[in-house]
C-alpha cells in the first residue's frame, strides 16, 4: 500500500523551508544566538512559509526550536519536521528509538509533522534495518505522535529505487538537489530526482545552494547571471531552480542570519517558477560549472565528529575548490589558513579512515586530504 501525504498538506505547502542547521551563533562563540533565531522565525512565518526542519544530532537546534518556535507561536502555524540518526550517536535499537522520545521532550511540539529517518546510504542503511526503525515510525505514525514519515538521501539512484520499492508507505523523500549537481557524477541528482517522480513521492530538496557554494559562485557563473539579472542574488537562482522542478513538496534553506532570511523570502514569498529564458541561463551556468573539476563534498559534517584529529574536512576541501575554481592560490591558502587555524592541517591526517565510513558522497577524503597538503602547506 502506498502512503499518501495527510490530507492537510495535499493543497500544498510554501515552497521555502526553513533548514534550522547553520544557525546564527552569537558573535565569538559556538552557542546559538535565540534572539537572532526568533527574528528568522518570525519573519518566515509572518511571509506565510510553514516548514522547518530540524534534526536529533544538529547541536542546540532542537532546543532552539523550542525556544524560537514552540514556545512563542501556534502549533498550528508551523510544520515541524526532524530526523532519527541510527548510524550517529546510539549504539543500540534502544537508544536509537530513543532519539524521538529525546526530539520530542527537547522541541516540546508534542507530535512532529514529517519525521525522517535521518541521511541514509549504503554505510548506514543496516542499523536503520537491524534496529527496526521502518516499523518504529509506522508505529509513531498509528499513535499520532508523527503526521508523515519518510528519509532523507545520500545514495545512489539504484538504491533509492529498492528503498522506495522496498518501502512503498514512507509518504515523501528528502533529496540533495541543486543546479551545479543535477548532472554531477558523484551525486547524480537528476537521477534520483527522476527516481522518486517514478515512485510518486513528494520531494523535500535539501542542499539548494550547495553548502552556501552557490551563493558565491565562480566567476564565469556569476558573469552570466549578472548578464541576465544584476540584481537578483545568486543564491536566487539556486532556490528558484530546484523550487521550479514538477513534484517539490518545499526547499530547506539552511538559513544563517537575518539577511538570508529576507533574501530568500524576496523571491520565494510571491514564488515564480523559471521563466524559459532563466532556464537557459541556468543550463549554461551549468555547463560552466562541470568544465571545472571540484571535490563534490557538500559540507554537512558528518565526517568531522568522529576525527582524532580535529581536522575541518569540509573547510579544507572548499578551500581547494575555491582554489580549482578561482584559481588564486594565495587567497585559497587564506582561506585554508583561516579554516585549519583551530584544528588540525590536512596533513596531520592520520589516515584511520574513519571520516570515509561517515561520508554520503563517498569521497576518498584520505587521499584527497594528501592532495590539499601538498597545494596548501
Ligand atoms: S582519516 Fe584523517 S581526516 Fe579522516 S577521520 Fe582519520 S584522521 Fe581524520
Ligand atoms: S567530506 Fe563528505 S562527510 Fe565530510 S562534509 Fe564533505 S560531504 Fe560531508
């Protein structure tokens, strides 16, 4: 039997999601700043956006959520979403399942509207199963304490297809779309794109601007862009293009600070999809793009929790993209000075592999750390 969206949300919901990821973090140091966060959420809200995603191993997000969120408005103006990891931060069925119980007590939201069984691939999916997590949300699901569930994705499109075969209840996926990646070959997009389509699922798109890297993107993309609309934002175009695609349920913004915010509301509040002509410019920026090779990680950090060696993995390889992409040496090494200055350099990699097990875009990031040292220090 397959699963259909409850009835609520069938009429559609605003194609802006709000990620609760990257929040604004008060200046010199790591906590969250809540009275930033309270001026996002009021300014998505009062725009008419309803979704936003949080996730049980985003740090101080969930309790952020209730601070900014639960607390401060009705539960009816908003859709919640988080996700269960069971392959980060549990050990056992129990202190997995556990995860919802802990999402719960943090956001004090008394029932989620989309739960998801939280970035899986080939290196996680087994505890997902041994821990029996698919019946686990079917159950929250009949309890009322979940309104829809489903998962996000960092997999080939082969395995989304068995999964969704496998799996035909869940009622959504969440996938990693954007335009630089639709036709990447490590991240296949478009496939997996066209994967859910053929299953009928509705899709939440997360990493629209590629980690931030789109909204600063190279200068051949930026050329084209200006050359169409000066004075649109780039990350416009990002946002725009995924949120024109046929069967998008909403796109999750990972949302830093209030300027973000409110360009992203500027387009997307009265949303229009691309015109013909704006799909053109994107394809081209599209063919700028894959003339220049890149390191495909999307900075979501799974790979740094787990290093002995405090290495910002993601830092530095975005400091060699900017290198590949720019190709101004001394501004990347800047930046890689910049990112390595609290942790460690690529080359005190230790090469124990452990970041490898954790990464969804399987990069070889031993060897490509090698590659950074030798250009960097
Ligand atoms: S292989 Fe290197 S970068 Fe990866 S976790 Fe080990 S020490 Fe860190
Ligand atoms: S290297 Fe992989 S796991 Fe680490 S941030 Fe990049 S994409 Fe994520």
């Amino acid at each position: 039997m397959t699963s259909r969206m409850t009835h609520e949300f069938e009429s559609g919901i605003p194609k802006l999601g709000f990620g609760m990821m990257r929040l604004p973090r008060v200046e010199g140091s790591d906590v969250i700043d809540i009275d930033q966060t309270c001026i996002m959420v009021d300014e998505f809200l009062s725009a008419g956006m309803k979704y936003i995603d949080t996730a049980f191993v985003y740090e101080g997000s969930e309790e952020a959520v209730r601070k900014a969120l639960v607390d401060r408005h009705p539960r009816s103006d908003y859709l919640l979403a988080t996700k269960l990891n069971a392959g980060m931060l549990c050990h056992d069925e129990e202190s997995a399942k556990q995860q919802f119980y802990t999402s719960l007590e943090r956001t004090g939201a008394g029932y989620f509207d989309f739960y998801l069984l939280h970035a899986i691939s080939k290196n996680n999916i087994d505890k997902y199963n041994e821990y029996h997590i698919w019946d686990f949300v079917k159950e929250l699901k009949e309890k009322g304490l979940v309104r829809n569930y489903g998962f996000s994705f960092h997999d080939s499109p082969e395995m989304l297809d068995q999964l969704l075969t496998e799996h035909p209840d869940v009622s959504f996926v969440q996938l990693q779309i954007n335009y630089a990646d639709w036709i990447n070959p490590h991240v296949k997009s478009r496939d997996c794109y066209l994967v859910a389509r053929k299953h009928n699922k509705p899709i939440v798109v997360m990493e629209p601007v590629k980690g931030g890297t789109l909204a600063d993107p190279p200068e051949k993309v930026k050329e084209l862009f200006d050359a169409y609309n000066p004075e649109v934002s780039y990350a416009s175009w990002a946002i725009r293009f995924v949120a024109s695609l046929d069967g998008i349920l909403t796109v999750l913004s990972g949302m830093s600070n209030v300027a973000q915010m409110k360009d992203n509301l500027s387009y997307m509040r009265g949303f229009e999809p691309l015109t013909e002509e704006e799909v053109k410019v994107i394809q081209q920026a599209q063919e700028a793009i894959a003339s220049v090779p890149q390191i495909a990680c999307t900075a979501c950090h799974y790979c740094t929790e787990g290093c002995p060696m405090n290495i910002d993995i993601p830092g530095i390889f975005r400091a060699y993209n900017e290198y590949l992409l720019y190709n101004d040496l001394e501004d990347a090494k800047g930046s890689y000075n910049f990112r390595t200055k609290n942790g460690g350099k690529a080359s005190e990699c230790i090469k124990c592999g452990a970041c490898e097990q954790q990464c969804p875009q399987h990069l070889e990031i031993r060897d490509l750390l090698e590659q950074c040292a030798s250009t960097f220090e």
